[in-house]
C-alpha cells in the first residue's frame, strides 16, 4: 500500500560532496527533502561513473547513498546536527540500474542525547526495496566535524523548479 507524505524542507547542498555536489561531475547530486512523518529521501539518478558491473549501480555506491540518507536524518531546519557514522551495514536485495531516478528512505529508528540508530531502504522506481541499510551515528554539529566554509562550500538550499512538494512511499 502506498502513502502519500509531504515535503516539509528542503536540506542543503554543497559544492564537491560525493553525495550532494553540485559542481562534483562524477558525483551523485542527491538532492534531499524532509518528510511529514519524520523520514528523510533522497532523489538520484546513478550514472555510468557509479556502475560496476555493466548496467548496475555498485554496491559502494549503494552503501554511500544509504549511509548519507540515514545520518542526514537527525537533520533539520531547526537543528543543523549531523549524523557521524559509527556502524553501518546492508543488504543487497537487487540490481540497482544506472540511468533511472532512484529514491532512498531514512530514518531515525531509536536515539539518546549523544546518538541514534537509523534504518534506510533504496527503491527502485517501482517502489520495490533494493538494498537496505542500518546503523548508529554519534549527533554532532557540524562546525565540529570540519572546517566549514559554509560560503566556499556552497553549503546552500538550492530551491528548484521541480521540486517535488509529496513523495509515495510505501507504507511503513
């Protein structure tokens, strides 16, 4: 069954991220939307550059994805906190293919003070689960991960045209 959930915000962009550069050409270019119900999706689409065997996504490429889509979850307008990964694993259920939009899901499943645990699911166009995550992340700012030039990163909402204002998912 699916259910339709509204995006509530936009997250940010930056200029060279693997995951969410803008200006990295063999980048992802994720783009990621906060959902009513609390989760977290990212729209990509998986070119030539991510494949590995012909025609398929690489499984790294997956695992960079999921593990984005889930740390970023503790994030919010509100509260620019960052999901540090800890432990991370997933399970490979089907061929991702390259050249089609792609979804992933995340969630925060239990958290404390200091930490969460998150769960994430990449959906191939069908809705069908192609690959699950799950892991624990420390909560930190992100001024303490890096020396952050939020300016010379980029580090922007970038507001488009066609960004989607409800996502189908299926239900939890």
């Amino acid at each position: 069954m699916m259910e339709e959930h509204q995006v509530l915000f936009k997250q940010q962009n930056s200029r060279m991220c693997l995951v969410c550069g803008m200006k990295n050409k063999i980048g992802l270019m994720a783009r990621f939307y906060g959902l009513d119900d609390g989760r977290l999706i990212s729209t990509f689409t998986a070119r030539e550059e991510h494949q590995s065997y012909p025609g398929r996504m690489h499984g790294g490429i997956a695992a960079t994805i999921l593990d984005e889509t889930i740390g970023r979850a503790v994030m919010s307008p509100e509260a620019q906190l960052w999901g540090v990964t800890l432990d991370f694993s997933m399970k490979l259920r089907k061929p991702v293919p390259l050249g089609e939009p792609l979804r992933v899901v995340g969630q925060i499943d239990t958290e404390t003070r200091r930490s969460f645990v998150g769960s994430g699911q990449l959906l191939l166009p069908d809705n069908t689960v192609a690959v699950e995550g799950r892991g624990k992340y420390l909560k930190m700012p992100l001024e303490k991960i890096a020396d952050f030039d939020h300016e010379g990163e980029e580090w922007i909402v970038l507001e488009e045209e066609n960004d989607p204002k409800s996502f189908f998912l299926p239900a939890l």
